[in-house]
C-alpha cells in the first residue's frame, strides 16, 4: 500500500469530505456547509476552497486565492529561516596585552546586545601555565556578569578553557 506524498492543503476537489466549516474570502464564519456549495461559492468568487484545518470536525476550509496563499507561506519560511542567529567566537591567551583584552570584550558584548550566542576561548600555548590561563580566564569573566551562561561552569578540553554565552531576554 502507497500513499501519496501531501503537498500541503487540499484544495476545491481534493476535499473528500461531504461537509465542511467554511470561512469566506473576509473571514467571516459560514458554517457548516456542503462541500460542492463551498466549492461552488468559490468560483462564484473564481477563488479556490482551501482546507485550513483538516484535523478538525468537520474540516475547516477558507476561500482564498490559493497560489498567493503559498506565496505568502513560502515567504513565511524563508523569512523563519534567517533568524538562526550565529555564535562568534573571541580567543584569548595567558599573556594578552590588556587592551586586547578590553577590544575583544568589547566586541563580544557588542555581538551578545545583538542577540547572538558569544563563546570565549583562552587557549594556552607550550609551556604556558594551567593556573595563570584559569586566573586572567577567570578575570576577563567578571566582564560578563551582566549575561547568562549557557554553561554552568567553564569547560576545559586539553589545552583550551571555553565558556558560552547568551543575550538576556
């Protein structure tokens, strides 16, 4: 057994069912009404009959012009898909000079206030010490109290100590 692969809302004579609750081209509420009379005030209009609410009982159905309606929802998604915000990433080292320090912070802030996701990372290089990576990580830190982190502590993997933050609100 195959189905047919659903291409979105059944339209005018895809609808199977013998009644439907129709909802004219203003959104006024009919009723409940026979499908081939939907079907029929449809093209009086020369709209399509759209099935809106097909788990509903009886279906929900609205005369609308039926390509603009799939403009409008392909314009929905495409706009839904550029809102995935992009997480930037700021490195730091044991001996960085201080207003290196305070460029980077201030730019990761900057990118937090616009509502992007912000991951600090202090990677140590050679012999560099453990514990003085963890101090200045540890002060370069106090400049975020203002933000929440989506970690709850730090994570250190090998060489690299990184934190993740997010915009309030």
């Amino acid at each position: 057994m195959t189905f047919k692969k659903s291409k979105g809302p059944r339209v005018n004579q895809e609808i199977r069912e013998p009644e439907v609750q129709l909802i004219d081209h203003e959104g006024e509420n009919l009723g409940v009404v026979k499908t081939e009379e939907a079907i029929k005030l449809a093209e009086d209009k020369q709209l399509d009959l759209v099935e809106v609410g097909p788990t509903a009982k009886p279906p929900v159905c609205k005369i609308m012009d039926f390509s603009k309606y799939l403009y409008e929802q392909k314009k929905k998604s495409r706009k839904s898909k550029n809102k995935t915000k992009e997480q930037k990433e700021f490195r730091f080292s044991p001996v960085i000079d201080e207003g290196d320090v305070e460029h980077r912070v201030k730019r990761a802030k900057e990118y937090l206030d616009k509502g992007h996701p912000v991951r600090l990372v202090m990677q140590k290089k050679g012999r560099q010490s453990m514990d003085l990576a963890k101090a200045v990580f540890a002060e370069i830190l106090t400049n975020f109290s203002d933000y929440s982190s989506i970690e709850a502590e730090p994570k250190r993997e090998g060489n690299r100590i990184s934190i993740t933050f997010k915009a309030n609100g």
